[in-house]
C-alpha cells in the first residue's frame, strides 16, 4: 500500500458516460447533467477514499479514469 499522494485524472473524450464511477465513490466523481460524462470532483482524494478510487479507475469500461501515485 501506497503512503505518497494519490493524483486523479479523468479523460471526458473517451466517458461512455456509464456513471459507474459516481455511483462508487460520489465525493470523487459526479456526472455532467447534459452528457452524462465523468466529472472529477476532487483530483488529490485523501488516503481514506484511495480504495474506492482505484476500484472505479478499474470498473470504468472506457478506461477513462487514470490514477497516479507517487
């Protein structure tokens, strides 16, 4: 387990707009109410929401949440 800072990126242009991730973890991701595209709400969640992030980075089916830690 990783104890450096955890960096969120989303790419909107590949959102299928599933919403899966809004669902899992709502206080990192919401959707746009026009498209239905991810939203990141918070890019450096703190250490208690990291599990949940790296779960919705690999339940996202476009591949369009990236998380980074360093």
């Amino acid at each position: 387990m990783s104890t450096g800072r955890l960096t969120v990126a989303v790419d909107t242009d590949v959102c299928c707009a599933m919403g899966r991730c809004a669902a899992t973890e709502p206080k990192v991701f919401g959707q746009a109410t026009d498209s239905g595209t991810v939203v990141l709400l918070l890019a450096e969640p703190p250490a208690e929401l990291r599990e949940s992030v790296r779960l919705c980075a690999d339940l996202c089916p476009c591949s369009a949440i990236t998380v980074t830690e360093d």
